[in-house]
C-alpha cells in the first residue's frame, strides 16, 4: 500500500498549492439526471455570475448516493429521500436538502401519438407485465376514442441506478399490493419485465424510436422530445396532466420534522398529480472532512442557498415547479444546520 | 591490456558493477509486470470478499440480481456473455476464415492483397465505442424492421444485435492469425497436391485448412477470450434485460454490460463487492479462454 | 484426383495434348471440380467484402455525418447545457491528450524496460512467468483493470482523478507495449550483439546503445499501437477520470474525454447531442487511424533490414 500513500502525498502536495487559487472554486456532484437539465442550466448561470465552477455528472441517483457516501464527490443528487437504511454504512450524517419538485410521466409511442389516459392498477400491471398487448381491453376501457393496434407493449425501465424509478416505484408500491410484494421500491429493481435505457435520456431515446413502447420519465425529458405522455387518475378519482400547476400542488405538503419522512407521491390532494417528487442534494451535515478547506465549504452552501432561492427562477422555464415556501423555509434551516468543525457554516443570505 | 594493472582491476570492477545494476533493472521490469497481474488478481479477490461470504455458491447458480434485497446471482450475465460471445464467434469464424483463406492462399502479395489487410488493420483499431455508435444507429433500427416483419416486439436491442455486432469487433483477430497460420503451411505439401491434379480450392479445403486447423483454433480462442470482455458496444445495444432465454431477438445482459451500468451507483457493501465478484469471474473466465488459445497456438507453431 | 491417380496407374501416363493443340473435352467430373474451384474462390471473395463492408459503412457514415459537425466552435468550446445548441469537445481532445500522457509516462518505460527483459532472460523462470503475466494482462477486459484502479486510486485518494483513468489506461497500454518490444528485439541476429561484445563494448551498453536502436522501429510502434488503442477506451475511464463538463489540465480532478464524450452523446435524445457525438467519433477515428497510419510509415522508412 505504499504506493497509494506516495499518491496521496502527492495529491496532497498538489491541492495544497491550490490554495492559492482560492477564488476560482471548483466543485465535483454527481447524481440524478431528473433535475440535470435545470442543474446544468443554473450552474452555467452561476458560473457566469460568481465564477465558481460546477462538475455536475448525471450517472443517476444511485450513483449520487454511491458516490457521496464514499466521499468522492462535494455533493450528490438524487431524486429519492435516502432512508435510514441506506444510510446506515455512511461515514458520517448526511443531510437532504429539497430543491425542486418534478414530474415523472409515462410516455409512450404509438401511431398518431395519441393523448392516452391511465388508471393506477393499469400502470401496475403494465410494468408487472399483466398486460402485454396495446389492444387489451382493460386500456380500451378507459381510452374510449382511441383505436388500439395489435401491438405488443415494450416495457422500457431505467438499466441504471435512479431516483426516477424510486419515486415511480414508490407510487406503484402505493396503488398495487402486488407491486409493493413483487418487486418493491427502490432505485435499482429486479424488473418483471421490459429493457432498460441508461438514465432519463436512455429511456427517452428508447421510446421515441420503438413502436408500442412504455416507459416512463421526467416531464422535462417528455417536452423536450416531443413525446406524448398520458394522463392519470389521481386518489381523488380525476384525470390529472403533468404540468408545473399540477406538480405544485402535490408538492404543496407540510414538511415533517425528520425529512426523511416526506412523500409526496399518490397526492391526496385533488387536483395534484400522483408522481410528483421533490429532488434533493446530499451533503455531509460536517463538512470539515478528508482536505476540505472552510472557504471552499462556505461558497458550496453559498451556492447551494443561491439555488434554493435566487435560482428557482431557472425552474419553470424548464417545467420544475419552485419549492413552496414552507419547504424553502425548510431548505433553509437545513443549509444553516451545517457546520465545519461543529460551528455552524453559513447564516443565511446572499 | 593498458599499462596500469590497478586501473584495468578498477575498469573491470565498475564494468561489472553497472553489468549487475543494469540486470537488476530489467530483473526488476520483470518482477513489476508479473507482480502487476497478481496485485490485479489480489484486489479483485479481496475487493470481493463480503460478497463471496454473502453469496456462497448460490451466486453461480441462481437467476436474481435483486439490489433492493441484497440477492445476487450470477447467472443471467455469464449466460449472456457466453451466448452473445458464443454466436459472434460462430458468425466471425465464418467471415474470419474467408478472410484468412483470402489473404493467405490466394492474394499473399500485391495491391489487393495489401489493401485487405490494411482494411482488416483499421477494423482492429476502430474504438469500441464507434462501433456502439454505429450498432445503435443502423443495425437496430435494420433489426427492428426484421422484428416488424416477423410480427415479434420490435425491440432492436437483443441478443442478435449484439452478437452480430461483437463478430465484426473480433474477426479481425482470428483473420489475421488464420492467415498467419495459413502462411506456415509447407508449399511442398500444397505442391504435392496440386500436382496429384487436385484444384486450387481442393487444396485448401483438403490440405491447407486442416493442416492449419489447430493453429485457426487457437484464433478462435482469442478472439472469443477478446469478446467476453467487451464492454462498450455490447451495453449499447443489448437492452439491459437480466433474463436467460433461448429467444435471440430478446434483450439480454452481460456480465461486463452490468458492471458498465451499475458500478458507479453501488450502495452498500454487498451490492459493490457482488459487481466486483462479477468482475472477478469475468477475469477469471477470460483469461482460461486466452490461456487456452495461446496453448493451441504454441502447440501448431511447434509442430511447423 | 482419385480417378487421374488410377488413369496413371493403368496407363502409365497422363495425357497431355502438345503445344498449340486443343486439349479434348475433359471429364464432366472435372469440369465439376473447376466450376467448384471458381465458385470456391468467388465466396470466399464475396464472404471477405462482406466482412470489411462495416469498415467502410462506419468510415462513410462518420466522414459524411461526423465532418460535418467539425468546425471551429466544435474544436474549441465547451459543451453546453442539456438540450441547447452549440457549443464542443475541446475539453474532451485535451482530455483524452492528457489521460494519454499519463499513461505513457507510466506504461512505455517500463513496458520498453519489460520487454528487454523477456528479449534476453525471456526463458528462465522469471522470464517464462513475465510473459505469462504479459500475455494474460492483454486479454483482461478492460472494464476489470478500470475496477482494479478505481479500487487502487479512486477509493485511496477519496476522488475520481484523471490520474486514476491513466493508471487504467497504463495497464492497458503496458502489455501491448512489453510484447512488442520483445518480438522486435528478439527479431535482431545475434551477430550484432556478438560483434559488440567483441569489441568490448559492456553488457548495458549493448543493450541499450545497440540492440535497442537497431529495435527502434519496432519499439516505436508498439508504444505507437499502445496509444492507438488506450486513446479508444472507454470502460476503464467510466470510474476513473469520470468526466467533466469543464477544461480541465489537473490531473488529479475529474477529466473528459472523447469516448466518454462519445457515448454520453449517443445514447442522449437530443438531436444537437448526437451530432456531438458524430463530430467526436471522427475526431477520435482520425486520431487512431492517424496513429495506425504513422506505425505503418515508422516501419517502412526506419526499420532496418538485417
């Protein structure tokens, strides 16, 4: 092991001569490709702005989570609350803080791109693989006036590791006992059936050039492809189009105490979309860890309460809906709740 | 030889000592390579290790790569690397020998013979990456249209597509080393033949191909030992199923294909260490393979 | 063959019309054989051009659609925000330059250095170990060694790191490299070594003074090829240098590079990206292909026939 030693020295001896550089920081994240567009957007824009650079790599949640608890990156993403069980093996706490909320909708591609409609157990069971044909009667039942072909449905699921299956999973474990038995919520699965793109523009890729397929993605990856995605009926009985209204209002929920605990798939409110899900970025609540120097921590929170506040204006444009204010309130006490050799770090304000 | 009797012991000394220290050296260029293999094969064993005692024998022998339950199996991707590398190499083997009977019987020297193997060169060197690209870009949709006509699900991704597209990665190698092998071929038993009247394609066919047949073997070896671990081109176009069936229009996935996915995203000890072991196994499998190869090689060149 | 070995048998002789004379109608059999032996020579022929048909296919597609993308911007930008339009690679040819010269500095002296050794003790026990060892590296997947660093580079050091992509990318390089230099130096005859050593010239200094430089061709090419295949490889740099949206010269951050480049903008849905792609497969084609070319001209100009 000698030589990882002599690399670390050197590693050492190298980043100690950027000191100098102080200004000009740089910072590593890695994770979901839900929010990526609105990431690399609002890092462009503070790049601009501030001068502080952003490596934002979008290998997918788990590869957020992954990555963050083995310390190899700043910060991570992923659009699915870490629980107590994934963060039991890391190093030290994590915290989540909220930063947009988003749509995961089902898209589809058939001849004429017609707009469908879905119920919950239909969706289940789709992915269950209970219903393989497009001209099936129990999609017919609820899409009267479109004219199914005899065609097979192509399942396409996430092949990599992604919040966007956590949430959708989580809402399939909602609305089917099945589900939640059979396969369960997480953001790698054991899926029943179907073949996996890699990340939300694999998936998109995907269904875009195979007839009858099915798969599911963020709203944004939808508009920007022009592939039509379908209506659902939500836990109050109405048919509900994704769009940032739709999404705000399902997002429009009380923060608990422990963040962990927040849900908002399967919305009990009535007019709110069923998948709809805050996006989180994860970061250790101690920051003085491995060579971190405390000024380049301060302008990463800095940044990450730009992004929570000045940056929401980059959402809407780019169809995530801003935090409501509660959770920005929220959002707040978290960033201010982290600290460098225990003091707390940053109080607040731009 | 010189004058001085004392300066001559101290020339012959220093002679001697930088003799030593320069075969120090390369002893030591050869002790780091062979050290570098074992320190490979070390780390994947140790890197492995929770895995290995998590996962027991079951791993080679069960069906499930379930990351939410921790249950991990190895046989859906060693069934679809041996598979997608199994048809590649029967469908390479056929292009390749056409090839190596080609360039080593009848086009040895000459313009046409120089461009064949320059273009069979360039196929060796065209970056893994490209040809996913490519596969991506013509051969799935050309196979999605086979789907549609057959009426099966038009997935383009599969089995087939990426079978298809790993044989025109390796036959570049079993090519050459078939007309290599070829060229060993003693003229005096090719010139028996054709003057017992026997045509030219006769004496391939009867004289020169099993004569050369070991050596072609081992080819194959290769390049099926280079096919198992490709990675790239493969995970673009195979569809990312962790199924076994016998359907070849079907998705699948290999082992190299999951690590490429899932790797950079593994939580949790068992669930990295379980790739890791992947990674082992596929390390382990393809270096038997191109051990095997060399021996088959060796075996023919000696015997020439 | 079978019936002319019986006719000699019976006959004595074969016959054989004098010059000018047209021979008689042969046998339908043996007009069966000839028309085989053509139609054997045609598919073989017709089975050879379908094999190297992709060659041209991916060189075609990539010239045609990749050239087209190929501008100044696309050289010398950066890559823009999902779903804009413009922008470049630029930070992806430094990249793979860079990633490159890593590799190099570790892989070609000591492969150089390897591969003197198993030229002159390549039978004893360390020899005959050395090779296997060799030998066995070149066929690891590639995707095993880019594992093999992260654990050794990536986890020790707590980052991803281009360092870490050229420790991958070194292990790949090195095999090729040893092997070649041996099979080059192997390929001297003896008489140069003896008539150094006659002449009182010192073990090292034959070696490295003459041997060596008789070899240079051939040890060229093989770093040469090294390169050519390191600078296509995608899977190792995957967990390694990670890849970065930025230019970045340090190679103890995260680093781009054009396969990597390559297949992030090929499996996207955006149109602007794919073209990305196309524009980065040609850069990286002529780049390898470029390197081919060079091994090929190395060869032929400064190799020396013994």
């Amino acid at each position: 092991m000698k030589v990882s030693r002599l690399l670390l020295a050197a590693a050492l001896i190298v980043s100690l001569g950027g000191i100098g550089f102080a200004q000009s920081f740089e910072f590593v994240g890695a994770g979901a490709t839900f929010p990526a567009p609105l990431y690399t957007k609002m890092f462009d824009q503070y790049a601009k702005e501030f001068g502080v650079k952003v490596n934002y790599q979008a290998i997918g949640s788990g590869g957020g989570q992954a990555q963050i608890k083995g310390r190899t990156v700043d910060f991570g993403a992923s659009d699915v609350v870490m629980t107590a069980k994934d963060l039991v093996d890391a190093p030290a706490e994590i915290v989540q803080v909220p930063m947009v909320a988003g749509a995961v909708v089902l898209v589809s591609n058939l001849p004429g791109n017609p707009q469908l409609r879905f119920t919950p157990d239909v969706v289940a069971d789709i992915f269950l693989g209970k219903i393989k044909n497009w001209n099936d009667q129990r999609i017919s039942s609820v899409n009267p006036d479109v004219k199914f072909p005899n065609l097979n449905i192509t399942v396409v699921h996430r092949s990599d590791g992604s919040g966007t299956t956590g949430v959708f999973s989580d809402y399939l474990s909602k609305v089917s006992d099945e589900w939640k038995t059979k396969v369960g919520m997480g953001t790698s699965l054991n899926w029943p059936v179907g073949i996996g793109g890699k990340g939300n523009p694999g998936v998109a890729g995907l269904v875009k050039q195979l007839p009858g397929a099915f798969g599911y993605v963020e709203l944004i990856y939808a508009i920007q492809n022009n592939i039509p995605y379908a209506l659902l009926k939500n836990k109050s009985g109405n048919w509900i189009k994704a769009s940032l209204q739709s999404t705000s209002t399902a997002a429009n929920v009380p923060v608990p105490e422990d963040v962990t605990k927040l849900s908002t798939t399967n919305s009990d409110a009535p007019e709110g979309y069923p998948i709809a899900s805050f996006t989180w970025l994860l970061l250790y609540k101690e920051q003085n860890y491995g060579n971190h120097q405390k000024d380049k921590c301060e302008a990463l929170l800095k940044m990450i309460w730009w992004m929570t506040h000045d940056g929401q204006k980059y959402a809407e444009p780019l169809a995530y809906a801003v935090l409501p204010a509660p959770v920005v309130a929220k959002a707040e006490s978290i960033i201010k709740s982290i600290t460098f050799d225990g003091k707390p770090l940053f109080a607040g304000g731009m | 030889m010189d004058g001085d009797p004392e300066h001559g012991t101290r020339r012959m000394r220093t002679a001697q000592a930088s003799d030593s220290a320069f075969r120090i050296t390369l002893f030591f260029g050869g002790i780091v390579v062979s050290v570098l293999l074992i320190a490979i094969l070390l780390s994947l064993v140790l890197s492995s290790r929770p895995a290995l005692v998590a996962n027991g024998f079951r791993f080679l022998t069960g069906s499930e790569w379930d990351p939410v339950t921790n249950s991990f199996h190895a046989l859906p991707f060693v069934f679809g690397t041996l598979v997608t590398s199994l048809i590649a190499l029967a469908i390479a083997t056929v292009l390749s020998l056409a090839l190596a009977v080609l360039m080593g019987e009848y086009f040895r020297a000459g313009m046409f013979a120089s461009v064949m193997r320059t273009a069979v060169e360039l196929l060796a060197g065209i970056p893994s990456i490209v040809y996913g690209f490519i596969g991506l870009f013509f051969l799935v949709p050309a196979i999605r249209v086979v789907q549609i006509v057959l009426g099966v699900p038009p997935f383009g991704v599969g089995i087939l597509t990426s079978s298809i597209l790993l044989a025109f990665m390796i036959l570049p190698y079993s090519a050459s080393i078939g007309r290599e092998m070829l060229m060993l071929v003693p003229s005096d038993l090719k010139e028996a033949a054709l003057s017992l009247g026997a045509t030219r394609s006769e004496t391939v066919w009867k004289v020169s191909l099993p004569y050369a047949r070991s050596g072609i073997m081992g080819g194959v070896f290769l390049s099926l030992g280079r096919a198992l671990g490709e990675t790239m081109a493969v995970t673009m176009v195979i569809g990312n199923s962790n199924i076994i069936t016998a359907n070849l229009l079907s998705p699948g996935n290999t082992m190299a294909s999951l690590i490429a996915n899932e790797f950079s995203e593994a939580q949790g000890a068992v669930y990295l260490a379980s790739l890791i072991e992947i990674a082992l196994l596929l390390f382990i499998i393809s270096t038997v393979i191109n051990i095997l190869g060399k021996v088959v090689i060796n075996r023919m060149v000696e015997a020439v | 063959m079978a019936d002319n070995l019986a006719r000699v048998r019976e006959e004595g002789v074969v016959h054989t019309p004098p010059r000018g004379v047209k021979a008689p109608a042969a046998d339908a059999a043996v007009q069966g054989r000839l028309r085989g032996d053509k139609a054997f020579l045609g598919g073989v022929l017709a089975v050879s051009l379908l094999a190297v048909l992709p060659l041209v296919l991916i060189l075609a597609f990539i010239i045609v659609r990749g050239a087209s993308s190929i501008n100044w911007q696309f050289l010398t930008e950066l890559p823009r925000p999902m779903g804009e339009a413009g922008g470049g690679i630029s930070n992806a040819i430094v990249g793979t330059i860079i990633l490159i010269a890593v590799a190099s500095v570790i892989s070609i002296p000591l492969g150089i250095l390897a591969g003197i050794f198993l030229s002159e003790s390549g039978k004893s026990g360390l020899g005959r170990l050395t090779r296997l060892s060799v030998e066995t590296l070149m066929g690891v997947p590639s995707i095993v060694i880019g594992i093999v660093a992260y654990v050794w580079v990536v986890r020790t050091t707590g980052h991803f790191s281009a360092l870490s992509g050229g420790v991958a990318l070194s292990m790949i390089m090195l095999p090729v490299i040893t092997l070649s230099t041996e099979e080059t130096l192997l390929m001297i005859p003896e008489s140069l070594r003896e008539a150094a050593l006659a002449l009182g010239v010192s073990y090292p200094r034959t070696v490295l003074r003459v041997i060596l430089p008789a070899g240079a061709s051939g040890v060229i090419t093989g770093a040469l090829l090294g390169v050519a295949r390191a600078a296509g490889e995608t899977a190792p740099l995957l967990f390694t240098s990670f890849g970065s949206p930025y230019m970045e010269y340090n190679i103890l951050k995260p680093m781009a590079s054009l396969p990597q480049t390559i297949f992030f903008y090929a499996t996207s849905p955006y149109p602007e990206w794919q073209s990305l792609a196309w524009g980065a497969s040609f850069v990286l084609l002529v780049l390898v292909l470029a390197l081919n070319l060079v091994t090929k001209l190395v060869t032929s100009r400064w190799k020396i026939q013994f």
